[in-house]
C-alpha cells in the first residue's frame, strides 16, 4: 500500500511526505471528547531515545518485563564494526503504507465484565488501555449482534421468540439493537471520553436466522461424513434479503450513533467461508459480498459516511477481497485479514498491495488462548509485525476482556478458552495479561498517520522457522522513529540500526525472547511549531 500525501493533520502537526500512494486519510474515527494523538506526534514528540521491552513469557498473566525501560539507544558517529546485528532501514526513500492503528476488539464478553467493575476501577482500566500514559489503542472492532464470545446469542432482529426460531420481516420493522446492543454502545462511548481518535468498524457473525437459507442463526454443531455442517445444514446467506440487510446496517449504524457513537467502517461478514455449526456463522461467497454491496449496502454506508471492507477472513483464500473489489468497484475502502491460516501467510498482502497499491489492509482478528504451548509466546508481535511488514496499517487482536473462564461465551461452540489483555474477577479486581503489555509495544509508541518504512538488512526467519528477528521501522508524525524488533532466540543480539538516508548509526542490545521498541528521536523536527 504505497502511502501518499499524508500525515496526521491535527493542530500542530506537519505532513509527512511518503513517495507512494496509499493512504488512511479516508477512514474516520468514532467521536468523543477524550484527547488525540500521543508519544510521536507534535504535541508529544519524542526527544530523547528511549527502548521498552516485554519478554515473550507464555502465560495469561503477565510476567518478567511489561514494557520495562531497556538499555538506551546510543547515536554512533559511525558503523562500530564487528560481530553485531546489522538493521538498515531505507530512510531516504522507502516510505511505504500510512499507519492507523492498533487494538482489540469490544466483545459481550468485554462488556459484561467491564459492567462488573466499580465506576473508579473501571476509570483506571480504560485509561490503561486507551489513555495517552497507557496502551492508547487506536483501532477497535465491535461485534454486530452476538458472537461466541457472547453468553447469550441474538441478532437486532431475531422478530421471533428466540435467536433460531425468527419470521420474515423484510421491512425491518421489528429492528431494536436490544439490551445487549444498547449495552455495548454506551460501553463504547465510554472510551471517547479517554480517546477520540479511535477508528471503530463493526462486523456480523451472522445476519438474522431468516435472512438465511437454514433459517437458523446458529447451525447445528455436529460432525457429519466428510466433515463441517454446511452441505446439510445450508448455513448460508439467502440473496433474496440483499436490500433488506443493507438497510439493516444502515439501521445497525443509525441506532449507535443515537448513543454518540461513530461507526467508521464495517465488514460485511466474520469469516465468510465459515460455515460451521454451534455459534453464529454464516456462509457468503465472494461473489454474494460484492452483490449485497451492489444492492444497496455500497449505497447505505455511503450515505453514512461508513467505509466498507472486504473478506475479513484467513489469508489461504487471497483471492477472496480481490473479487469483492472487482465485483463492486469502486465501493471497497480497505481490505480485512486474519491469522488463522496456521501459520498466516502475510506475503499475500504484498500481492494484494501490487494489484491495488491505494486500498489498506488491516489484520483484523488473530485470538490467543490456553491452548497455547512453549514457554514463550509471539502471537501478538508476529500476527503484528508481518502485516506491517507486507502493507498493513494496523491489527486487531480478538477478545479484549472476559472472565477468569474465558467467558460469558456461546454455550453451544467457538471458543471456550480464548484470552484477552483483561481477566476480570471482581468489582475491585483485574488483571492485565501478558497480551496488554505486548499490543502496548505497538500501541502507545506508533501514532496514526505514522509511515512504515522499508527495511532492507535485519529481518530474520518466517512462520515456519524456529527463530525469527523481526523488524518494523515507522517514522511517526514528529519526525521520530518506533523501530520494533521482535527477538525469537535464546540469544541477546547487539543490535545497530542505520537509517540509510539520514547517515545515523544507533546501538543497543535486544534481549533474547522479547519485543522491543527503540524509541529514536528526528534528526530534524517535521513539527513547524516545535
């Protein structure tokens, strides 16, 4: 995604000039009245170096270093020579996709235990995740409707007296987003109190049990010969409701908005080629994405100001966002991504990039949980960084709060044992898991309309090696640089990173098992008031 004309345009900021095409300029945020920007924007520029580290520990509950201060970044007059790590970042002229963000996402679940809390403790932990002195998350996903991260199931229009047993109401008149709906939009206007430039999109696990050929919103879980549920239970979505559901999104974004609450964009479906049963799922081929798009919701979300993006699945079906694009051009902002492909292949964002170098791309779900194994854990900094690396402009991880059972969750499937950055015990008692300390790596030091820069020298091994050193290099909207660095072996590297093009040698080691961010402040100030 080749970033164009664009930095973030706040008050007090300059633009950043990238060579290429590619830009988030398009995508809004969801409103509020809680501060913007943070650590490598104009108003908070980054004068010092500074290096934060968490180490890899493969636990629920955090351990070792959580963003702790490492050994500081030292400017060399020169290359030091010997055995070190060498990273080469092309500064001069490798200016590549404009960043947005990075995040979670707003679950039931999430909602159900924030409610638990008391109003003072539930004041601290959202400024420790949105707060400009904690993760400063800028990239949110909500569910439309229920998932199986929901302890009951439900559409905004089951019309019917349970989620699987609705009739027909093409007008929609039966529409109500509901307790629950209701719930998870005053819980999202809370975070604008502490951030107001937070894009927010909302994607569907399923339209309404009628708005499918089965006629039920969640299909049956069982095993059948040759495996999966859809050949029999058909769970798919029915192409007679295409203007029906579109007017039920314009409706969905409508109803929130009553709340103060913006929705930026949205994904037509969860996971389209999953069809299976025991919690929402809903089947819709490419092909049907971009005919519903064509069928009014294009035209819905237009007149909303609502961004649409496509696929918002696995990265072994590439070709999917491809044919939404191309069946509806014109009418696809971004494109959407997730980690479950075992192991993802990012790369095919690169090819995506190649094809439409001025559309973004966004992982938008990659979940960790108890069935993880090893002593050391990456999902967050690999599922983070490869995306960048291949044109992404942000990521998601999954579920961001439940309870100590991973729950409230689908009685009937999904997942039963997927965690999040907050487990929550009590009123008065949380815990911040390993996952919040590693999004805060990217989060709290990467501002949005930040440019990723090529780099060319320093990236080690792929998803399928058993070692890797990682490397992100984006140039925030100061001038100053967050170079992340993610150190899968058992050794400490010493590491010298040379931005080639402002003839700058820094030196510093990277421990073993840990994400890194250096924190480098700009030879020259992109900051016309500063």
């Amino acid at each position: 995604m080749r970033t164009c004309v664009a930095a973030l345009l706040l008050a007090g900021l300059t633009v950043i000039s990238p060579t290429s095409a590619q830009s988030i300029q398009s995508i809004g945020t969801s409103g509020g009245n809680g501060p913007k920007g943070g650590i490598g924007d104009c108003n908070h520029p980054v004068t010092t170096a500074q290096a934060f580290v968490t180490d890899a520990v493969n636990s629920e509950f955090a351990k070792g270093r959580q963003l702790a201060k490492d050994a500081t970044p030292k400017l060399l007059q020169k290359h030091p020579g010997g055995n070190v790590w060498d990273v080469v970042v092309n500064a001069k002229s490798g200016a590549r996709q404009e960043m947005l963000g990075f995040g979670h996402a707003w679950t039931d679940s999430t909602v159900d235990v924030f409610n638990q809390l008391d109003a003072d403790v539930l004041d601290k932990l959202m400024k420790e995740l949105y707060g400009q002195d904690g993760n400063n998350m800028g990239l949110m996903r909500h569910t439309i409707g229920s998932s199986d991260l929901s302890g009951e199931q439900y559409s905004y229009d089951d019309n019917g007296p349970s989620f699987n047993e609705g009739s027909p109401d093409k007008d929609l008149a039966h529409f109500d987003i509901g307790y629950y709906g209701e719930r998870q939009a005053k819980m999202i206007a809370k975070m604008g109190s502490y951030k107001s430039d937070v894009t927010l999109f909302g994607s569907p696990w399923s339209a309404p049990s009628w708005m499918k050929y089965n006629g039920l919103f969640i299909a049956p879980n069982r095993n059948v010969p040759g495996g999966g549920s859809y050949m029999i239970a058909n769970n798919s979505f029915n192409i007679d409701y295409f203007n029906t559901y579109a007017q039920y999104f314009g409706k969905y974004v409508d109803a929130f908005a009553k709340y103060n609450v913006t929705i930026n964009a949205i994904t037509p479906q969860n996971e389209p080629l999953n069809y299976q049963g025991g919690y929402p799922c809903m089947y819709l081929e490419a092909a049907d994405e971009a005919s519903l798009i064509n069928n009014g919701l294009g035209e819905e979300m237009k007149k909303r100001g609502v961004g649409i993006w496509a696929y918002d699945h696995n990265t072994d079906q590439s070709a999917y966002p491809q044919r939404v694009i191309t069946g509806a051009p014109g009418q696809v902002q971004a494109a959407a991504w997730h980690c479950y492909a075992s192991p993802a292949n990012y790369t095919v964002m690169s090819d995506f990039h190649d094809n439409n170098p001025d559309i973004p791309q966004f992982m938008t779900e990659c979940a960790d949980g108890s069935w993880s194994s090893g002593p050391h854990n990456f999902v967050v900094a690999s599922n983070f960084m490869e995306p960048v690396t291949n044109w992404g402009s942000g990521a998601a991880m999954w579920v961001m709060a439940t309870n100590a059972s991973y729950g409230p969750h689908c009685p009937y499937g999904g997942c039963g044992s997927c965690i999040g950055s907050v487990i929550v015990y009590g009123p008065r008692n949380y815990t911040l898991t390993n996952q919040y300390y590693m999004i805060g790596q990217f989060s709290r030091y990467i501002r949005r309309g930040a440019i990723n820069y090529e780099v060319t020298k320093g990236i080690s091994g792929t998803a399928l090696t058993n070692e890797q050193f990682y490397v992100n290099a984006i140039k925030n909207p100061d001038g100053s640089w967050a170079i992340v660095m993610m150190n899968n072996s058992n050794k400490t590297q010493n590491v010298v990173v040379e931005l080639d093009g402002e003839q700058q040698y820094w030196q510093a080691t990277v421990p073993e098992f840990t994400l890194n961010t250096w924190l480098l402040p700009a030879k020259k100030s992109a900051c016309s008031n500063h």
